[in-house]
C-alpha cells in the first residue's frame, strides 16, 4: 500500500466516522424531541386525573345533597 493510499484510506475512514456522528446525533435530536413529549403527555394525563378525580368528588356532594333534600321529614 503506498502513502496516498493509505491516506485516501485515512479519510475515507473520517468520512464515515462523520456520517457516523452525523446520524448518531439525527437519532439523539429524535430521542430528546420524544422525551419533550412524553413529558407533555405525562403531565396531561395527569391533568386528567386530577379533573377525574374532582368530577367523583362533586358527583358524590351531588349524591349526597340529593340524599338530603329527599330525605327530610
């Protein structure tokens, strides 16, 4: 092997080190995209739990004060 060889081979080599990184940081851009939304969506699920959560809550004061103005003498 002579020298340009091994130095066409040398940069072939970085090359694909590049698209290498190149891609590996594609991948890490998606990734950090998805845990954006993921957070969002945690937090809107917990939103609905908590809106569920008083829905049950007035429904059962709702129960109760029927159970009340029903049952008076």
């Amino acid at each position: 092997m002579t020298c340009m060889e091994a130095g066409l081979r040398e940069d072939a080599a970085f090359a694909e080190l590049a698209r290498a990184v190149a891609h590996r940081q594609r991948i890490d851009a998606k990734l950090a995209i998805y845990d954006d939304h993921w957070e969002g969506y945690e937090a809107a699920l917990q939103d609905m739990e908590a809106a569920v959560q008083a829905y049950w809550l007035a429904l059962e004061a709702v129960r109760e004060a029927r159970g009340r103005h029903y049952a008076k003498p």
